[in-house]
C-alpha cells in the first residue's frame, strides 16, 4: 500500500513535538510493507535543525509552503492512502480541504490528529469552521491520544470512524546510555515553550527549583531565553532527538508536564514519557486522567499534582529507589508501548477496510 503524509516534519524536531512520533510511526509502517512518502513544508528553519539522520522507511518531500500545494496534490493522488496530520504549521485549512480531493474508489483520505484537543476547541468555539463539515467525508480519523472523550467527540460531529493511536517508543533510539556529568541533574524538563504550557511549567517546575534551592534544575526546549529562571534552573536550549537519551540519564528524575488542554482531556502521554521510559529514567508526572491505561502510579511512574509534591518526591526516593521506578517503567513500556504494537492497530483498521471494501465490491 502506498501512503502519502502531509505532516510538520519528519527530518526535524526544532519547534515540533509530533517528529518523534512521525518518525516511529512511519518506520514500522514501512516495516510492514507500506511505502511512505512524507511531504512536510520549509517553515520555521527546521531545514536547517534537522535531526533524523538518515531516513530510509520514507521518501521525503520538502515543498514549498501554497506554492506547492497543486503539486503535492497531483502525487498524492497516485497513492492507496493520503493522510493530512493536523498541525502542519502552513496551509492547514487549505489541506484540510483539498486533500478530499484525492478520493476516489481506490485512494482513501485520513485525517491524523496530533493534537485533538485543541482541534476540537477549535471547531466547537467556532460553528463555522469549514473543517466541521470535513469530518465526515474522511475515510478515517486517527489520533494522537484522548481516549474515549475524544472518540465520542469526533463521532458526535460526524466522523466515520475514530481510532486513538497512542505515543510509543522505539527500543531502536529510546534505551539506556551512559550518563553525561555536565548534564547532572535532580530534576530535568524537556519542552519548548508554548503558550498553554507555560502557566504549568511555572506551577509544577520553576515553583519546585524555588522550594528546593540546594538541588539542580535543568531546562531543555526553544522559547525559554528571555524568561526570568531561579538560580538553579540551568536553560540548555533546544535538545536534539538524539541527545533525549543522555538527558533522560543524566537527571536523577525527568519531569513530564503535559500542556494544559491535554492534561485536562487525558489519555494523551505524550513522546517525552515514552522516551524517558525507554531510557530507564525514573519520571515524575502531572496529573491527569487515564495514567494508569499506560503505567502503574508509583511503582512504575510517580505522578504529582503540585510544586509541593514533586519536592517531595525528590527528597524521599534514593537513588536506588528511582533506579527501580526506572527499570520498572522500561519494561512495561516495552512489553506493551512500542511503535511497532501501535502500527499494527493502525494495519488492522486498514485491512479491515480494505476487506470490507472488496466484500461490497464483490455483491454489488
């Protein structure tokens, strides 16, 4: 089967969260005999950040954002399976449109959710955004996470279908390395800095530096250079995908703070926990629901409703102690939260199609 992807990026991770989860996806699609080709425009400098080193499960296409879009088209309507994932970052709303246009009895259009809330924020504050009249012509809906709220949602407003397929991790880039002294740590934060992130970034990981002034606070991600930091918060800047392992090491624990419409819908883990989980680190988390769908709070992930919490966590756990929330986190994750498993749900909902298709084909 061949696929066509309008997506951020797949070849770099500078101000885009979905590459690491492009990246295992695709992968193991191509695994499993799909050929990939990934159409992603050159926006924000990430041509010139890129991090994926070599790509070889999918051709990779960099367009030119509008002007390429008639072009992009054309060749993605020679594929079996176009997917427009939301949050390209140009000519979305075009894309939302237009990729419909590829349809036909043989060529089936999804849409791919990487960050559902804020897609149906969108469409509920606004009745007419024309892509609420667009759910129910795709053949397929698939998401990022969210769980049944989100399934009910898209289903509610007409969507066919609504298959959550969640984060992972690949045990080929996400497992255990040696740690890196310059980047010891008690506590390490990866994220770059997003407007309905930062209020919770300020809550739950600059207020615990302020309680805890005699521990070491390390903060990764673009956006954070102008704001104001505790003395003990060290900023490193954008952190590359291949250097997540040796971060996810070097800290005593890692943090995970989800932005704040994911936190409030739930079932939505995103790559850093994965990460960190294929890195045997020992992760604190906010709150929020469906946690325990993916680990077991407090003997394979420690969750923390406040600044007040996590200091505590950071005091009371040796390091033997975080070793084993660690170990024990690597090992469900990879018995349960690969990509590969993740891929082979998102096979089984086109397979299944495809047979439904030529039942129906065959008594007409």
């Amino acid at each position: 089967m061949k696929i066509f992807v309008f997506g951020s990026s797949v070849t770099s991770s500078y101000w885009n969260g979905a590459a690491t989860y492009y990246r295992g996806i695709y992968k193991y699609l191509q695994k499993l005999g799909y050929r990939v080709t990934f159409a992603e425009p050159d926006i924000y400098r990430r041509q010139q950040n890129r991090d994926a080193g070599e790509i070889d499960y999918a051709e990779v296409i960099v367009y030119q954002a509008t002007r390429d879009i008639d072009r992009m088209l054309a060749l993605a309507s020679d594929s079996d399976l176009v997917v427009k994932h939301s949050g390209v970052g140009a000519d979305d709303e075009l894309l939302e449109a237009r990729v419909l246009e590829c349809q036909t009895e043989r060529t089936r259009v999804a849409f791919w959710d990487v960050d559902a809330p804020a897609t149906l924020a969108r469409v509920e504050e606004n009745a007419g955004d024309p892509f609420r009249e667009l759910i129910s012509r795709y053949d397929f809906v698939f998401t990022y996470g969210g769980g049944t709220p989100i399934v009910e949602h898209y289903l509610r407003l007409g969507a066919q279908n609504c298959h959550p397929i969640y984060n992972g991790l690949d045990p080929e880039h996400h497992h255990p390395v040696a740690g890196d002294p310059k980047l010891a740590c008690d506590l390490a934060f990866v994220g770059h800095r997003l407007p309905d992130r930062e209020k919770r970034v300020e809550e739950f990981f600059l207020r615990a530096a302020e309680l805890a002034p005699e521990m070491k606070f390390m903060l990764g991600g673009e956006g954070w250079g102008g704001k104001n930091l505790p003395d003990n918060v060290r900023w490193i800047g954008h952190v590359a995908t291949h250097l997540h392992n040796v971060v996810n090491v070097s800290a005593r624990m890692v943090l995970n703070i989800n932005r704040e419409s994911m936190a409030r819908v739930g079932f939505s883990p995103p790559t850093r926990v994965f990460e960190a989980a294929g890195a045997g680190a020992c992760m604190i988390t906010d709150k929020w629901p469906g946690i325990e769908q993916f680990f077991e709070p407090g003997r394979e992930i420690l969750i923390a409703s406040s600044a007040e919490e996590i200091v505590g966590h950071l005091q009371r756990l040796s390091a033997e102690e975080c070793r084993s929330v660690g170990e024990a986190m690597r090992s469900r994750a990879c018995r349960e939260h690969t990509y590969e498993l993740r891929v082979r749900e998102v096979h089984r909902v086109l397979q299944a199609a495809s047979a439904q298709s030529t039942v129906v084909g065959l008594t007409a």
